[in-house]
C-alpha cells in the first residue's frame, strides 16, 4: 500500500468564527481518520520516536493498536509512560520532540503522533467510565508541592507504586499552569479536571489554598509524617523589561493576565476579577505564552491586537501552529520592533497616585539583526532614529517567568541557581536529603512535556530512597 505523504489534517473551527468564542480551536480526529493516520506510521526498527519523548512514551505500540481499532489498548500504553495524554496530546511539542525523529518525516510528513494521542486519550475519556484501579497501599507517605504538570506527573508515578501522595496546591483549582496559564480554546479545562479525578482515583489526595512557604513549611511536611517531598511549584513569576510606564494601568504580566481570564473567569459579563477589555492591545514577546495572550484579548473584544517581537518571524520561539492560528484569526505580527516606553496620563479623578495612570500608546524602537548571541540566535540590535509610537491601551508583557523565590527563602538549605532556579543532580534531589524539584521550578519556564518528564526521573528517584531508607 502506498504511503501517503501528508499527515491527515486536524479539523479546526473557522478562524472568523474561532475567533470571537473560548470553544477549542482544534475539533480532533474522527476514528477513521485516526485509523488512517496511524496506518502512516511504518513501524521502522529503531523506534526513534520513542528517544524523541521526555516520557519514553512506547510510541508505535500504541500507533499499532489504533491501526486495528484497539483504541483502549493504546491508551493503556500510553498511560503506562504518561499521567496526563489527553494534555500532552494538546500542548506537548511534537514537532520538535517524537514527530522530528520519526523516521517517515525524512521522506515525508512525519506521523502526526500528537494527535493520535489526543484521540486516543479522549477516546477513552468518553467511552471508558470504569475509575483506575488503586493499588495497594506500601506504607510510606510523599508530599507533593504543586499541581502542575511536573507534580501531577511525580504523583501518578508514586501513586501507581502504592505511595500515599498529597499535593499540596497554593490556588484554588488543580492543575498548575494548565488550568491558570493555558487558554481554554487550547486545553479545555473539563480535560484537566478529568486527568486530575483520574489520579484521585489512584489514591492521590489534592489540597487546594495551601501556599508552601506560608501555610506549611517543607520541614513542616516533614514533621506531618512525610518522607520525601517533591517541589513542582513552576516558575509564576513574571519578567518586566524595566522600562518607563510599565506601572501604568493597563499594563499586565501576561501571567496575571491570563490569569484573571483562565481561573477567574474574567470574560463573564459581570466577573468578581475584572480585566481590561476591547481597544488596541499590544503584547510583547514571542512564545506560545504571548500567542495565548494576544489570542485571548482577541476574544475578550479587542478591536486590534499586535504581537511585538524583537527578532523575525524565523526566529520567533512559539509552536508554528500558535503562529498560524493567530495569523488566521487577524492578530497583527510587528516583528523586528522592541518597546522603549509606554506612554499614558494620569486619572484627573484620581492623582493621590501616579500609578493610577493609564496606557495611551507605547514608543517603539525598530530593530536590526546582527551577529549571533551565546544561544546561536541572532542578536537584535536597535536602528538609530527609528521610533515609532503604536497606538494602544493595553500592553502584556510575556518576556518569560522565573521560579518564585518563596520556597528558597523559607526552606533551610536548599541550594538556588542565580536565576532562583533549584538546584538539583540528574535524579531530582535537591540539596536537602528527602526534598526533591523538578519543571519550572528547576529550569525556569519550558514546556509540559519536560517538566513531566522531570516528575518522572523524581518519582523513580524517591521509589528508590525510601525503598532502600
């Protein structure tokens, strides 16, 4: 049977229709269409798309029961490696990771492996209502900080060995960055929620509204009876680029932003945390994160929103998809531009502040590549006299996160990186015997998949400490 050179296509909802709704952008495949798809894969030898997987995942085993159908069989093969398929079937970059190893891309278009996945995961979410079995308990206990994907990860890998696992969650809902930093119209929360119950299911115990650092130290945990604890508290803490007007209101981090729109709800008509709507947004920065900024105030009513970025669009970090999606849906890209200042006025009702001001635009200055910087990218350098003002009312601010400094300050002993990163050996362990890190935490903010792949090696580590302690 001749191979068929191109990945079957996603559905997606119309951009102009998209555009204006939270609905999930991506529809999902049909089971013929995954069937298709999954009859590509030539299950070659060497299996190289497995090495291209932070989790291992055992890639074309559970191609080779979608290709007959066997769709529960895959996913057993899947959650065999990974706690959270129907997330990483989304969000995971596999353009990057599984699909750029598979052997079929060096002809062809690779395997759409991701999306597989995807069906494969929500497949088993509509059909199968059995709860996962719980195994039995082995005696020892392990306190998990952060709900992310890292410490979701570490947990459902403990929990399936017999641990009694805790997570321990600083906001009011589980799921870290999932549920506060991903759009709906990316990764529906229901999914979360459903990949959360499933590990509850598993015996793990979610404790919302507890910040580590302030309602519980780690040594603290300690004291409860817990024997090794795991820090996946991600890296929430927002960069600004220190320029003048960025006090000003209707400046937000695209953290808080996100935020406010993701976990409270603020696109209500009449929500209990309020964001700035409609206008002219600009947002800064050009990873998946800004694509989700800018792709959110789109359907929070804004009449024009602008990606700035300082490099071109081959430099630009996000997923090509994101890029796509966004250019589809009208989002305007000013690429080689870098803000200098943003601009605004003071409220006449209210001057007791000068904070109290408000964006009115935001001074721009072109810019110029030149040689390449310590990362091999090309280095933006400033045209002389080519400022420009862009005309907005809104500006976000996505130029990366660092860990939060609140578990280092208030932890005795636990080394950090001059980032704030925590600093840890190839297994996890931090410099406190017992306690444990991994994901943002560690690295600053990457993506889903390596930091559950970080949760996994910890979760083997901490099996093998308190097996042999």
């Amino acid at each position: 049977m001749a191979i068929i050179p191109k990945k079957h296509e996603m559905p997606n909802q119309a951009p102009e229709v998209r555009a204006h709704n939270f609905d999930e952008v991506a529809l999902g495949y049909t089971e013929e269409t995954a069937i298709a798809e999954a009859n590509r894969c030539i299950n070659c030898k060497n299996k190289p798309c497995v090495g291209g997987c932070p989790v291992n995942i055992r890639i074309p085993e559970f191609i080779a029961k979608v290709k007959v159908g066997d769709f529960e069989g895959a996913y057993q093969i899947i959650t065999f490696s990974s706690s959270l398929p129907a997330v990483c079937g989304r969000v995971c970059p596999q353009e990057t990771q599984c699909e750029c190893n598979c052997t079929l891309g060096n002809k062809f278009e690779p395997v759409a492996i991701g999306r597989l996945e995807r069906f494969v995961a929500d497949w088993h979410n509509k059909n199968v209502k059995e709860a996962a079995e719980k195994p039995d308990d082995n005696g020892h206990k392990v306190a998990i900080v952060g709900s992310g994907p890292s410490g979701l990860t570490c947990a459902g890998d403990l929990a399936k060995k017999g641990y009694d696992v805790t997570v321990f969650e600083a906001l009011h809902t589980a799921g870290g960055v999932l549920v506060y930093g991903i759009p709906e119209f990316r990764l529906p929360k229901a999914i979360v929620a459903k990949e959360v119950d499933t590990l509850k299911e598993l015996g793990v115990k979610v404790e919302t509204n507890v910040v580590i650092g302030k309602t519980l130290t780690i040594d603290e945990l300690f004291e409860m009876g817990y024997e090794a604890v795991f820090v996946g508290s991600g890296a929430g803490l927002p960069n600004f680029m220190g320029i003048p007007g960025e006090s000003l209101k209707g400046v937000y981090s695209a953290n808080e932003f996100l935020t406010r729109s993701n976990l409270m709800k603020s696109y209500l008509e009449a929500p209990e945390t309020p964001i700035m709507k409609g206008g002219k947004v600009a947002v800064v920065g050009g990873g998946n994160v800004a694509m989700d900024a800018a792709r959110t105030a789109l359907r929070l009513g804004a009449e024009k929103v602008y990606i700035v970025y300082r490099r071109s669009m081959d430099e630009l970090p996000a997923r090509k998809e994101e890029v796509e999606h966004a250019e589809e849906e009208g989002i305007d890209f000013k690429l080689l531009c870098n803000p200098v200042e943003i601009l605004g006025y003071e409220n006449p009702d209210d001057n007791r502040d000068p904070r109290n001001g408000f964006v009115t635009g935001m001074k721009c200055i072109r810019m110029e590549l030149g040689e390449p910087d310590e990362k091999g990218r090309r280095r933006p350098v400033p045209v002389e006299n080519s400022d420009f003002v862009l005309d907005v009312d809104t500006v976000i601010m996505s130029i990366g996160t660092s860990p939060n400094p609140l578990i280092k300050s208030t932890t005795e002993g636990l080394e950090v990186n001059r980032w704030g990163g925590i600093v840890v050996n190839e297994d996890g362990l931090t410099s406190r015997e017992g306690v444990y890190a991994g994901g943002d935490a560690v690295t600053g903010a990457a993506t889903v998949i390596s930091a559950m792949g970080a949760g996994k090696v910890a979760a083997n580590a901490i099996d093998e400490y308190l097996s042999n302690k």
